[in-house]
C-alpha cells in the first residue's frame, strides 16, 4: 500500500513543482537561465519532505 501513496505522491510533486516554478518564473518577468536544476531542486526538496511525513505517518 505504501507504493501506492509514494506513487501517487510523485505525481502530485511533479505538477506542483511545475506549476510552483511557473509561478516564480512569471513573478520575476523572465525564465531562469537554468530552469531544469532549478526545478530539481523544487521537487527533490518537496519529496524528501513528503516521503519523510509518509514514512512517519505510514509506519514504513
């Protein structure tokens, strides 16, 4: 069942990091020289925190 909420989580990271990295992008008026690391760095950081609260939560 865990597989299942890291899976669905992933998804979910995914477009809100896309869309979080829009945001910031249209805030500052231009597209980031290195959108993809910057992007990365979005997602790694919401997933390591997410997956932590699923372990905690989930008792994996």
């Amino acid at each position: 069942m865990e597989i299942v909420f890291f899976t669905i989580t992933a998804v979910v990271l995914y477009i809100v990091s896309d869309r979080a990295l829009n945001y910031i992008e249209m805030r500052r008026g231009a597209r980031f020289e290195h959108r993809s690391f910057i992007f990365f760095t979005i997602l790694v950081t919401l997933a390591v925190i997410s997956f932590g609260l699923i372990q905690k939560f989930a008792g994996v």
